[in-house]
C-alpha cells in the first residue's frame, strides 16, 4: 500500500467497513468520484475534504484534517485504535436534544431492534394542495452508526434527510430538507413483532403550499421493500421511487385507511365523543407486523 491520499482513505474505509458508495450517498456525490479519491488519481477539494472528513470523524471519534497527512502506517495506528474503542450510543449532535438519563437506552434500543423497521416505505396522508386527495411520500430506512438510524424521504426533486430512532412503542424521525433546510417531524405507532410491516402516526413540518405555516397529518406508512445489503444500489433503488407521481388515483386509497386518515377533531368533534386534538391513538393503530427477521434479500419491491 502507498503513502499517499487514497491509500488512507482506503486504510479508514476498510477499518470502518465502508463502501465507497455508501460515502457517495451520504455525501451525495457520484459515486466514481469516491472511487478516484481511493485510486490516487485525484485528491478532494478542500470543501469535500472537510465534509469527508466529518462524515467519517462520526463513526472514528477525533479524526481531523490533520491526521490526513499524517504517514499510512502512523494513521492504522490511530485508526485502529480509534476504531475498536468503544462509541457512545447515539451521537452527540443528538445526545444534546435529549434528557441525558434517556440516552443510553434510546441507544440501545435502536441499535437492538431498529432492524425491524429497515427497508423501503411508501407513505399515505392527506395531500395539503388537493384538498380531498391523498398523496404518497417514499422513504428509506437503513442502519447507521452509533444508535441511529438513518432516515430518507421525498418525491421528485423534494428530499428530506436524518435520523430515526426507537423510543418504547413508537419510531421519531426528524429530517431536514436538503434544499430549503426546513425540518420535519414523524412520531409513528409501531407493532410489537420482530418485522414491521405497517406504522402510523402523525407529521409534523411546515407546509410550503400554504406558505409554511406548521401543520399535522395524520401519517400511514407501509413496507414495499426490503434492502438489498449494497447501500449504493438501495440508494440508486430510492432514488427511483421518486419519480414515482405522488398524488394517489381516485379510488385507490381503501374507504377504512380514508376515514382513518381523515379524522374530524375539535370542540364539534369532543361533545359527540371524538377527539379534541389531533392523535394517533395506539388502541386504533394499524401498524402491524410479522414474525422470523427482517431479511435482506436481493432487492424487491412489492407494491406501490
């Protein structure tokens, strides 16, 4: 191995089982650059040096643009080091939205059964310019480092990109776009089976049809697909489903998932027995799952 920029890379990559695709997507470059950076041939920009450089100082703690220039054998020394110590459940950009006595065990939890929710996922709610109409968002969940998982979403050119975790019986994803910077928030019911299937909950974000004022939906979310185990060809596979149109066909949306769906709430609603707020109650939840373990199977869409 030689001294120079692509051979630590390499060094760092393989010490963190990375592939160059997965650094591709996570930094949403093509992914034939990553591999030119790993051959030698060419060497980042200073811009994508920083953000290579702090996208992989989240899974090996304290690396720096320093260490880049360090020599190949000196860095597998640090590298190894760094690598087999120990990393703190969930990472500190989140850690500090939390309660602290909560986040050794949100950690755990996600990192112990996150995998049940891993896969592709097409969304149902109501559409906020179509009033009537339901439309469908498409979203990837897959694992990630340190007691998170990483959470996708989107239609056409709209992206949405964060972090998901398990919290007792529900999934919190918070994402931001990646165009405007807005945020959004999904609290999703889920079932207590070893695969989920089917969650829902409620949205939270701001609408830019009705000039970003904050609004909830109520949100229905179902599994169309399981990871293949190449994070480049899931990614390439995600990517597709967003070109998929999202307003749903008239008559598409089953009269049980509408109601459910479209729900009256407000002071009318309470006096006759109904919600005051809008809930997503876990007695009437839909979620659902099955049995055995998530597979991770040649890619395959079913549905949607």
């Amino acid at each position: 191995m030689g001294d120079g920029f692509g051979a630590k890379l390499a060094l760092v990559l393989k010490a963190l089982t990375l592939s160059n695709g997965r650094v591709a997507a996570d930094l949403e470059v093509d992914k034939s650059l990553v591999g030119r950076w790993v051959a030698g041939s060419v060497r980042p920009s200073a811009y994508n040096l920083g953000r290579l450089t702090t996208l992989l100082a989240e899974r090996l703690p304290g690396l720096t643009l320093l260490d880049w220039d360090r020599p190949v054998d000196d860095l597998r020394l640090i590298v190894d080091g760094r690598a087999n110590r120990a990393a703190p459940p969930v990472p500190d950009a989140i850690a500090r939205w939390l309660a602290q006595p909560k986040v050794a065990e949100i950690g755990a939890t996600t990192a112990a059964t996150g995998a049940r929710v891993t896969g592709f996922w097409r969304s149902t709610r109501p559409a906020p310019d179509t009033p009537g109409r339901f439309c469908h968002d498409y979203s990837i969940i897959e694992p990630a480092a340190r007691g998170v998982l990483s959470y996708r979403a989107g239609v056409f050119s709209a992206r949405l990109s964060g972090w998901g975790m398990v919290v007792e019986d529900q999934l919190f994803c918070c994402a931001s776009g990646l165009q405007l910077g807005s945020l959004s928030f999904v609290i999703l019911n889920l079932a207590r089976a070893p695969r989920v299937d089917v969650m829902d909950g409620l949205s939270i974000a701001c609408a830019a049809v009705a000039g970003g004022v904050p609004m909830a939906v109520a949100y229905y979310i179902e599994r169309i697909g399981d990871l293949s185990g190449d994070a480049a060809a899931d990614t390439a596979h995600f990517e597709t489903l967003l070109t998929r149109h999202p307003i749903a066909e008239e008559g598409d949306v089953p009269a049980r998932l509408r109601d459910h769906l479209l729900r009256d709430i407000g002071p009318a609603a309470f006096v006759g027995g109904g919600d005051l707020f809008l809930m997503m109650r876990s007695m009437t939840s839909l979620a659902r799952g099955g049995g055995g373990t998530v597979a991770q199977p040649s890619l395959r869409v079913v549905g949607g």
